[in-house]
C-alpha cells in the first residue's frame, strides 16, 4: 500500500510500530527511525546510491534489523504544492519499494531541507559537516513531522 493518506496508513498500522524515514535524493538515501509509540525521530543511516537492487538491498536489511513496520517516504512537492520531475521521482521510487511488504505514506517534504540546513547553520557546523548529515537529518524532519501528524489520527 502506497498512499498519502495518513488516516488509510494508520489504519495499516493499528498496534504502531518502528517506522523508516527516507529522503530520497540522487546520490543518497537520507534515513532515520522512530520509537514503536510514534514519539520521537532519530537520525539513521546514510545509503550512498549506486545500483536500485543494492539501494532496496540495503533498506530491506535496515528494515528487518530495526524491526520497521512502516515506511515514510518525502515526497519533494513544487511549492504551490504540484508534483515536479522530483516528485514523480520518488512516486517511481516507492513503488519501486512497495515490494517490501511494508505500509507507506508519501509525506509532504517541501521545506525539510531548508529547516535542517538552517538548524545546522545555526549551530555553526562546519559546510562538510553539514553536507554529511543534512539527508540523515531531513529525514528524521520528515519522519517527525509524520509521526506527529499520525498520532492525532484515529486508527
């Protein structure tokens, strides 16, 4: 089930569970996960693309050694909020994922970026150190700003 419906995904998932952020790019795969009570994100892994069947490779492993039950994929929207080249991207992307059994919801990631490089930039780190951890981080943008949405819908 793909879906940008948060209601259908908590439906999907009415005992909770691990879910998987991604902020998928064209080099890399930001990653982060949150608690099975849908609290708190934390940033993951960083998944430097090479091949697809490598990159689903190592989120399915991710997923199954994080017991995830879900996944939150950013969905890059224009900002008048139409899709872009980007968006039907990353459509293609998690239907491309959608084989690995798990519920996800397309969640609207226009300005994670932005806030997460303006955090970082805030907090003085250094251009390479935010290069490294801005696709982590976004993800775990993403992911909160899931969870917190999900937690006020009713299963």
């Amino acid at each position: 089930m793909i879906t940008e419906d948060r209601a259908a995904f908590r439906t999907a998932l009415p005992d909770g569970g691990r879910l998987l952020g991604l902020d998928v790019g064209t080099k890399t795969i930001g990653t982060a996960l949150c608690d099975a009570g849908w609290s708190f994100s934390s940033p993951a892994e960083l998944i430097r693309r090479t091949k697809f069947t490598a990159d689903k490779a190592a989120l399915a492993a991710l997923a199954v050694a994080q017991s995830v039950k879900g996944i939150v994929v950013g969905l890059p929207l224009n900002l008048d909020g139409t899709d872009s080249p980007r968006t039907q991207s990353t459509r293609a992307f998690a239907r491309n994922i959608a084989d690995l059994g798990l519920p996800i919801l397309l969640w609207d990631e226009r300005w994670s970026t932005q806030a997460v490089e303006r955090q970082m930039i805030a907090e003085d780190l250094s251009r390479a150190k935010r290069a490294e951890r801005v696709d982590k981080l976004a993800a775990s943008y993403i992911l909160q700003g899931a969870i917190d949405g999900l937690v006020s819908v009713q299963p």
